[in-house]
C-alpha cells in the first residue's frame, strides 16, 4: 500500500493538493467542456431514445413478444449505460484523485463492464429464440423473463472476479483523522491477471457476435427456403371454399396470396394455438432480420473500440510498475513533507 501511495502523490503536480476535494487533471484543464459536452449530449440521447423505445413497446403491450421483451431488455441496459455509467466514466476521466469512497470503488469496475456483457448475451438470446422459431415452430419457445434473468445472472457472474483486483486505500486508517474522508482507489493487477481480464473480455465480445452471426445466417437461409417453397407450390383453396389464389393467416382471415405470403408449417394434429404460431408473414420476418442485423451491427460496431483496446496483445500490454528503492520509500516518508 505504502507503494501505491507514493506512486499516487508523485503524478500530483505540487505538495498542496487538498486530497478531499476534486483535482482536475493537468492534461485536461484545457478541453474539459469538450468532454463534458459529448458526454452530456451521449447521454441525453441515449436515456431519451431508449425511453420512448420502451414506453412505445409497454403502452401497445409488445412485451408479450418474447422477440420485444429482449429488446425491452436491451434498453434497460442502455439506459443504465446512459443514467448511470457515462456520468460517473466522465468524473473519473477528469479528475485525478478518488472521491467516492470505497463501495464504488469496488463496484464501478463491474459496473462499467455488466451493461455490455448483458447487451452481448441479450444479441445471443434474440438470434437464438428467432432461430428456434423460424426452423422449430411447433416447439415451445424460451420464457423470455427467465432468459432475461440469465442474462443479467451471467453478466454478473462474470464480473464479480473483479473485486479480487480492486484495492482501496483509506489514508485516514493509517494517517489519522486529518485524512478523513480520503482515498486512493487502486487496480491491483499484475501481467498476468491483465491478460487474463482482457482475454475474458474479448471472449465476451467475440463469441456472442460469432454466436448472433451464426444465428442469423441459419434463420436468412431458412426463410428464403420457405420464401422458395411458397413461391413453387400452388396456392392452396381456403376451407371455407373460397376462390384459389387466397391463403389463410394466423388469425382465421384471407389475404391474395399475391399481397401476403406465409409459411405453414402447422402439422395435423398440432393446438389451435400452437398452429397460429406457426403461420409466419415471410415478409416480415425479413424485415425483421434486416432491423436486428442494423441493431446488432451498429451496437458491435460501437464496442468494437473497447474490445480492440482491451484484446491481449503483447504490443498492448502495459510495461510492469517500477519498483521503489528503499532511499525514495524512506524519502517520501518524511513526516513534514506527507503532512504537507
């Protein structure tokens, strides 16, 4: 501890910083209200789309969809993202001291990380249900709440190893009470536990995304087969002895077969029910597919940057801490100069 100490009173720029108050850091005294304003304006937009999202999807009763519960799940994850992690990522980007004690000094690391990892497997669970649907109709789909609460299970699971790595420090412990309230929030992470964290990190990015990929190939092919299937056999007349040329939909109506095209997949036998499920609008469901491929485009696209940086290069791999002779220890432990 005395070590992190030490190196954490060298980067300050004199010996009368007030460690209690915030300090902003030199190289950014210049452009804080660039920062400050993209920050701002990032979340803004954020909390004010998935908002109206959500609320669309919650007043027309969409949740029932599993397909829009997933994506409902989505926004929660944004909003938590735009409410709660840009504003604390922004204050620990400018200032150069810890001021928010020793709870969050343990939970922010886990904080900044969960939105992403339930965002990630939230993609794995959308392409999944949609592929079980598509080519298993008859099957019985996946809970959506219980596969939400997975999600967010996992994505913790995943991050609770962090606290191992976060160290606080509470100087008015080992110094006294004109310490109080002062801090130094400290990643205790060595070679190999960076590689490690980064390693796990890229796992998490880059297998969902091959994941989802594979997903949706296999639910494009098996819609263009059936789009395939459709347009080769003869229209089918409608029980009630209507014209040729009328094919029935989920709901017991009659549309032209040239307006609407549907797959019926429904065996004899299968529950009223099950069988509406199971009459599909072709079309729609690839318009379906070109809005999750944009979404989870654009959302991979956006992590793409964190993953890059964090990925387990050797180029990219910090140089180890130096260590501090005893002369420099004994140095800076001078009474009137650490009092100062």
């Amino acid at each position: 501890m005395l070590t992190q100490i030490i190196h954490t009173i060298q980067t300050f720029p004199n010996e009368t910083v007030d460690f209690s108050r915030p300090v902003l850091r030199r190289s950014l005294r210049g452009v804080y209200p660039l920062f400050i304003t993209l920050y701002c304006l990032l979340a803004l937009a954020g909390t004010v789309a998935n908002s109206a999202m959500l609320a669309r999807l919650f007043t027309r009763h969409l949740y029932y969809d599993p397909t829009c519960a997933f994506v409902m799940n989505l926004g929660v994850c944004n909003l938590v993202a735009s409410l709660l992690l840009l504003p604390l990522s922004l204050v620990v980007l400018l200032l150069h001291n810890w001021i928010f004690g020793s709870v969050l000094c343990y939970l922010l690391p886990m904080l900044q990380d969960v939105p992403i990892h339930a965002t990630m497997a939230t993609f794995v669970v959308i392409t999944a249900d949609r592929h079980r649907r598509i080519a298993s109709p008859t099957e019985p789909r996946a809970s959506p709440s219980a596969a939400i609460a997975g999600v967010w299970v996992a994505a913790l699971s995943v991050v609770l190893p962090y606290v191992m790595y976060v160290n606080y420090i509470d100087l008015q412990l080992l110094f006294g009470s004109q310490f109080a309230g002062v801090g130094i929030c400290t990643l205790n992470m060595d070679e190999h536990v960076a590689f490690y964290t980064r390693l796990l990190y890229g796992l998490l990015y880059a297998v969902p995304l091959l994941l989802v990929v594979s997903f949706h190939l296999k639910v494009s092919r098996e819609i263009d087969r059936r789009d395939g299937t459709s347009d080769r056999g003869p229209p089918s007349p409608s029980p009630s002895g209507g014209s040729r040329g009328r094919v029935r939909t989920g709901r017991g109506g009659a549309v032209p077969s040239s307006v609407l095209r549907r797959s019926d997949v429904a065996s004899r036998g299968t529950s009223p029910r099950v069988a509406a499920e199971c009459h599909f609008d072709l079309d729609e469901e690839r318009r379906n597919q070109s809005y999750l491929a944009l979404m989870i485009g654009v959302s991979s696209l956006c992590l793409m940057p964190l993953a890059v940086l964090r990925c387990p290069f050797p180029s990219l791999l910090p140089p180890p801490t130096p260590s501090y002779t005893p002369r420099s220890l004994c140095t800076y432990c001078n009474a009137d100069s650490f009092a100062a």
